[in-house]
C-alpha cells in the first residue's frame, strides 16, 4: 500500500518538474528577443 501512494507523489513531482522545466524553456527565449525588439523597434536599453 505504501508503495502505490509513492509511486503517485513521484509522478505527480515529475509532472511538477516537467512544467516548470518547459516554462523556463519558453519564457527565456522569449523575454531575450521581446528585449531585442524593444532595441529595435523604440530604441530601449536592453538591461531595462
């Protein structure tokens, strides 16, 4: 019995850690060229 009940935290923390690896995935890349287009399009510093 205890087994199933750790079986279950474990895929329901590999399942955590799968979103929070593909949100870091996405959201870099994307704040790094929305920063670019600000450069481009405005004319911003790209430390703002």
């Amino acid at each position: 019995m205890s087994n199933i009940f750790t079986i279950i935290i474990m895929v329901i923390m590999a399942v955590l850690g799968g979103f929070s690896s593909l949100y870091v995935l996405i959201s870099l890349p994307a704040t790094v060229i929305w920063k670019i287009y600000r450069k481009i399009r405005y004319g911003c510093k790209i430390t703002d």
